[in-house]
C-alpha cells in the first residue's frame, strides 16, 4: 500500500489509494508551537480492519519526528492508539497531553 502526502499548505493529508478505496489522515498546525494536530483518520468501511488507519498514523508520526515536531493527538483514533502504545509513540505527544492523562 503506497501512502502519499498531500501538503496543503496549512495542513496536509496522508493518503492511500483513490476514489471509493481512498483512506486518509488529516492534520493542520496546532495553537503550539512545533506541533501538528492529527485531527481525522477516515477507512472505508469496505477496507476496515486491515491496519490502514495505524499505518497513516505511523506514516504521519514519521513525518512530525523529520520535521522536530509533536502531535496533538485530536482524533479519537490516534488518541486510542497513542494510549494503546506509548512506547511508540510516547516521544512525539505535546507536553500539553501528557500531564492530564489524556494520553
């Protein structure tokens, strides 16, 4: 599966596929400085349960640590992932998230 970026100059997308197969995550910048807001992650529903939705959110966590940047994870998906596996993804969440437990 060949996931893209799509920059869109305030924000951006990382893609799969196309049409009725496309899958996505969206993320703009955040009201923090050096951080990303991973605000949605959408699977068809004919494509779910396939491990598209971690491998956009992987993909997108690789781009926020190139670019020295943190996630603010808003999007309920990545926030239950980034909960799941702190130990993957612990390194990138703002320190805004950390202290409440919300991540």
């Amino acid at each position: 599966m060949e996931i893209r970026h799509e920059d869109r100059g305030r924000g951006g997308v990382f893609a799969a596929g196309e049409g009725d197969d496309r899958a996505e995550l969206t993320y703009s910048p955040a009201g923090i400085q050096n951080s990303l807001v991973f605000d949605h992650t959408y699977v068809p529903e004919h494509l779910r349960g396939q491990g598209i939705a971690e491998k956009l959110v992987d993909h997108a966590v690789a781009y926020a640590r190139e670019q020295g940047m943190s996630v603010v994870p808003a999007c309920s998906y990545v926030r239950s992932l980034f909960q799941r596996h702190p130990e993957r993804y612990g390194d990138v969440v703002t320190r805004e998230d950390k202290p409440f437990g919300r991540i």
